[in-house]
C-alpha cells in the first residue's frame, strides 16, 4: 500500500516515527510530510533514514512535480498521525496553507485522522464540531484515548495506540477497495408530473439519501450510475449522472442502465400518480380543475425485480405508519434483495438533509438497526449493512 503519513506539530508526534517504522516493515510504500510545527518535535531525518525517501516539509520545494497533486493522486490512503487541532480545523475549513492540507484537500483517496492534544483543546466544541465535519464528510477519526498527557495529568487526548491506528489505515483501505470493479446504480430525489407547464405533483424528497448512497459507492471503489430526479442537492462529480424530471422519464433512464448492474438502490420517490391530461397551456383558475384524473405511473422497481438478471436489488419504502409490514410486503412483491425502511411520520426524520433513522430488512427474516444518523453515516452502515447480507446469502446472482 502506498501511504502518506502526514505528521503534524504536537507532542505525540515522536509516535509518528514508531508508526512510520511499523509501516515500512510490513513493506508499504510510506512518503512522509512534515508540517512547520512537526519539524519543532521531529527531524526529517529520522523519517528519511526509516523511509529512504526524502521527506516532504514545503509546497515550495519541488513545484515542478506539483507535489500535492501528485502525492495525492499516488497514495492509496492518507493517515495524519497525530493530528493537531490546528490541522483538524484546517481540513474541516478546506485551507490549504501549507503542503499536508494542499494534500487532505486534493484527495480523493480515505483519509485517516488520529487526534492528540490536550483535553481541554480536544473537548472545545470547536475542535468536537471539526471532528464530527469531517466525520460526516467520511473521514476516519481514529479516537484519542484517556491516558497520562504530556501536562502531567490525565485526560483524554492521548494519541490512540500505534495498533487501532494501523488497524483503521487497513479496514479504510480496504473499504476503498470493496467495490472496485462494480456497477452500482441509484435512483434519487422526486419526480415530477406535470399538470400544466407550470405546475406538477411531486413530494418532498430531496434525494440527499440516494446521493449519499452513490457518494459511498464511489468511495469504495464503484463505477456509479445515478439517476437523478430534480433537487439542488449536488451530486458527487465522480458519478455517472442522469438528470430527469418524470416518473416516466425516471423509468427509461433506470431500465437503460439496469442490465449489467451489480447491485441497484431504488431511493427515488417516484411519484406513484400521474395527471392522465398535461395541458399545454397554463390552467387559468377560472378553468377549474374538474374533470382532471390521475393514472399510474409505471413501476419502475417492480420492473427492475422481474427483469434482474444477478442484480443485487434494494428498495426504499417511506412509510408513515405499519412501516415494517408495508416494507416486508414491498420487499417480498418486487423480489428485492433488501429493503430500508424510513420512518417519515415525524418533522425530524426522513426527507430533507437532516438526520434519519433506517432499519434494513431482508428476505427470510433479517432485519437490522442502522440506527439514527446524518445521511451520510446512514450510507456507510447501509453499505457495510449490505455487503454484509450479499456475503452471507453467497450470491452475487
Ligand atoms: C510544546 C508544545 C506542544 C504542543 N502540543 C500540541 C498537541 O499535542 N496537540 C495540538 O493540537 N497542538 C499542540 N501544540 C500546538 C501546535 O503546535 C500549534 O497549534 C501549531 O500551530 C500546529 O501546527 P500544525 O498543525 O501545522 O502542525 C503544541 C505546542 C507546543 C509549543
């Protein structure tokens, strides 16, 4: 594994030198950067002599190679051990003043956060609402633990041990990897139908579920198709995304992309209704709205269960009341292979970019707890949750 380690100026940064070793050892391929601050704790030296490669401290010092672009693209994980409140804050701001933060914010790669500092400075709410950004952006935080600080008192703050470090650099590596080489598609947001050409029927998705799905699908290592309903929510740049504005049109785009896909996760909140008659003119309220009905739109997860052909098919099902017995009767109607259920009773819960709750369902009884979270975190346990449950049946058919 190819790994920038990047060291920033606290105590525990003498650690860093003990990791760098124990990672050179094991045979990855290990480029150190030094922040200014570092460098007051550590040598470069110390790090050249265990890396035999030179160790980086400037963004000035090589701008021929553009060295933050390249280290960033090269490298198959970032650790930031330890990490400094300053650096913690810098990354969750996205300042990019020296070469370590250049490198955190042009990488498309996992990176690894290991906090040490003193508690009052780990417990400040700034330094907590850093942490929980970058946590929900799908950063690791590998958690400082209580222990003697270098104030001579104990708190929390203490670097995390050398071997939790190096256990959280390996499962976001591998994490990255577990997709790699599959197709994933989503569908997200709402539909709209269109009444007149200024009015429509829709709902209130805004299709934050679905794009955190896709975003976590790309993290891991998937080629994603995303088909898209329309939201101001931004989509990830890496997806393949097609935007469309119908039930209809949501349904062509879907079963364009559906052969050949290895799993497929139905988020959007496809209208279930149409207005039989779209005018072509503007309603005026003087021409009332007698006479106007609504048909069907087509189904376009019970059409992805008949036509699977070794997709692996998930469903969403946004209840507000028997979730779980509508759900189960989805789950078993469209041959899905799992189901989440979203409880959208409440103000708080379900549509919008705020906190959820889901609870994942599958066929012969399963059923797991994903818990109440940001959307973001909601799709890393869907997709550990998922993974899980396709292993455990042995199919990728
Ligand atoms: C003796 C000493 C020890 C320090 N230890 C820490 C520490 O453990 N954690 C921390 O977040 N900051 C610590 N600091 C403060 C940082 O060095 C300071 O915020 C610096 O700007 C960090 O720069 P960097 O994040 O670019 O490395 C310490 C400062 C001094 C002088």
């Amino acid at each position: 594994m190819r790994i920038v380690l990047g060291v920033t100026g606290g105590i525990a940064a003498y650690k860093a030198a003990a990791l760098c070793s124990a990672l050179v050892q094991r045979g990855d391929d290990v480029d150190v950067v030094l922040t200014e601050g570092a460098e007051r704790f550590v040598g470069a030296l110390t790090f050249a002599a265990l890396t035999r490669k030179p160790v980086l401290t400037s963004l000035w010092e090589a701008p021929e190679t553009i060295p933050h672009i390249a280290l960033a693209r090269a490298a198959d994980a970032i650790a930031i051990v330890p990490a400094t409140a300053n650096a913690i804050a810098k990354i969750a701001l996205g300042l990019a003043d020296d070469l370590l933060s250049n490198i955190a914010l042009a990488a498309r790669v996992p990176l690894i956060v290991a906090p040490a500092m003193n508690s009052a400075m780990y417990e400040h709410p700034a330094t907590q609402a850093n942490l929980a950004t970058l946590r929900a952006r799908g950063v690791t935080i590998v958690e400082p633990g209580i222990g003697f600080l270098a104030e001579r008192e104990s708190g929390v703050g203490r670097l995390a041990d050398q071997e939790a470090i190096l256990a959280a650099i390996d499962a976001s590596a591998t994490r990255a990897r577990e997709l790699a080489g599959e197709r994933v598609l989503v569908t997200a947001g709402p539909t709209r139908e269109a009444i007149d050409p200024v009015r429509f029927l829709s709902n209130a998705s805004t299709g934050t579920m679905g794009i955190e799905l896709a975003r976590e699908a790309l993290a891991r290592g998937a080629n994603v198709d995303l088909v898209l309903g329309p939201t101001s929510v931004t989509p990830p740049s890496e997806a393949r995304v097609v935007r469309v504005v119908s039930a209809q049109e949501m349904y062509d785009a879907t079963l364009a992309r559906a052969p050949g896909a290895d799993i497929a996760i139905a988020t959007a909140a496809v209208a279930d209704w149409r207005p039989v008659q779209t005018y072509a003119h503007k309603r005026k309220k003087d021409e009332g709205a007698e006479g106007m009905s609504l048909e069907r739109t087509p189904d376009i997860l019970a059409t992805l269960g008949e036509r699977k052909n070794g997709t692996f098919l998930v469903g969403f099902a946004a209840e507000t009341r028997d979730f779980e017995t509508f759900a189960l009767e989805k789950l078993a109607s469209k041959r899905l292979d799992a189901i989440a259920v979203n409880d959208v009773s409440g103000n708080d819960s379900g549509f919008g970019t705020g906190p959820s709750e889901l609870v994942l369902l599958w066929p012969g009884g399963g059923r797991e707890e994903l818990g109440r979270a940001g959307k973001g975190e909601l799709a890393r346990r869907m997709w550990d949750a998922l993974l899980r449950v396709r292993a455990e049946r042995g199919t990728r058919t």
